[in-house]
C-alpha cells in the first residue's frame, strides 16, 4: 500500500478532506446560528386566518448572549423584539401581497418612511460627547472661507412653496462634516425647529435657496421633532430620514404610480 494509506480503500489526504467538510459544515451552521442574534423570529402570512406568525427556521437562534457596551450598558441577544404597530394592510389575500398604508405614511412609518426602533440616545465621540449637534454647540466648527453661508436661506419644498428658513447647521463631530440644516417652519401652533438631512437638499447658489424635492411645502410641519434642541437620538434620526425617504413615493399621489 502508498504509504500515506490506512487500508486499501482510506488514505490520510481522504481523511484530511472529510475533516475539512465536516468543519466547514459545522462553520456554516456557527455562522447562520449568530447572524440570527437580531430581526428574529421572522413573520410570514398566515393563509386562511388573516393573521401573522414567526417562525425561526434552521438551524434555530443561539442561546442569550450578554454584550458590554461602551457606555458600560449591557444588552441580550437574540432578545426582546421591540415591536410598533404596523399601520397597512396587504392589498390582496395572498402571501406576500405589497401592504398598503391605512393612514399618514410618512407619519406612520410605512414603506419607505419606515425605521427600526434604535436606542433612542445619541450616538457619541469617544470621550463621551454627543457626535451630531449644532454649530452653536460645536464652536469648534465653522464655515469654510469664501462659502455661502446657508442661515437666513428660505426652503423651497416640491410644490415650490418656501417651507422654512434655515436657522442653524448640524454637523458631525467624528467625521467632520455638515448632516442637517435646522429649520424654522410655521405651523398651526407657531414656528417649530425641524431638522433637515443635508442629503436631501439641493443649494441652489443662483436662486439663493435651498431646494427640498422629496416633500410638500405642507409636509414639514409633521417632521418628527426632538426632544433636546441641542442634540439627536438615534432613533430620532432613524424616524427623520424615513420621513423624507417616505416623500419621495407618498408626497403626491403621482409618486405612487409608474412614470409613463
């Protein structure tokens, strides 16, 4: 017999090769096991009863584990499934049917206006400091020499109609950059603060205005608000860029249909 052989059928590289299905099988499984830790168990229609039921599938979520976070917290995962009603409904009885909003979309959170329900605390520096606030709290930020500074700059929505007036700039203290504007807009109940992302506005250096495509003039003072003027939560952020995002297919009832 080869002398890497056992018998006249099993030699060592045989071996060597079933050891290597066996752990990369076993990986496999590891891996699919921890990537469950969050978002399970998953929902799917239930056929006849009208209803919703979670399921886990295979290989089945792993066993609680703690994890230290840096703010000295811990938390358990797999965990409790912080749930929110879901205001639609499927626009058919078969499984799988597109939900339809029964309400405000963008208020609601449905379809593209939706958002997780992070921790509602905000994301911070390493020493601690919250990373997204105000120039008027970052005093250590300004404007760039020769840039038009945006204060004082009227928002002009989709409809053409100004929204608000740019009060103040957001930035971020990590990555250095601007992230909202804050905007006064009159409502029923008086001048509120909202805030703005930055990405879903367009300087207009000519016209002298800031132009925000993905909603309505109306649309504004329904902007999720905060509940610190001088920062904002993770989960606030979560609910203002959904909002927005949410504008872009139910701002109008055009939106909702094909192009041609």
């Amino acid at each position: 017999m080869p002398t890497a052989a056992i018998t006249s059928h099993v030699d060592v590289a045989q071996l060597t090769l079933y050891a290597f299905w066996i752990f990369f099988a076993g990986l496999i499984i590891y891996l699919r096991r921890e990537d469950k830790r969050e978002g399970y168990p998953l929902e799917h229609d239930v056929v006849g009863r009208g209803g919703r039921a979670g399921y886990n599938g295979l290989p089945i979520p792993p066993d609680p584990k703690t994890f230290l976070l840096r703010s000295g917290e811990t938390v358990a995962k797999p965990g409790p499934v912080s749930e929110r009603e879901i205001l639609a409904t499927p626009n058919s009885p078969y499984p799988g049917s597109p939900l339809v909003p029964t309400g405000n979309p963008l208020v609601d959170g449905v379809g593209p206006a939706s958002y997780a329900l992070r921790a509602d605390v905000p994301d911070t520096t390493l020493d601690g400091a919250p990373k997204i606030v105000p120039i008027r709290v970052a005093t250590d930020f300004w404007l760039p020499e020769g840039e038009v500074d945006p204060r004082g700059l009227p928002v002009v929505a989709a409809d053409g109609v100004v929204a608000g007036t740019i009060r103040e700039i957001w930035v971020d203290r990590s990555e250095v950059c601007a992230r909202y504007y804050e905007v006064d807009v009159n409502t029923a109940n008086g001048v509120r603060a909202v805030l703005v992302p930055i990405n879903f506005t367009r300087f207009k250096k000519a016209a002298g205005q800031v132009n925000v495509i993905a909603l309505l003039a109306q649309h504004f003072a329904d902007i999720p608000a905060l509940k610190n003027p001088d920062q904002v939560t993770l989960r606030e952020e979560d609910q203002i860029v959904g909002y927005f995002a949410g504008g872009k297919l139910y701002a109008e009832p055009s939106r909702l249909g094909p192009a041609f």
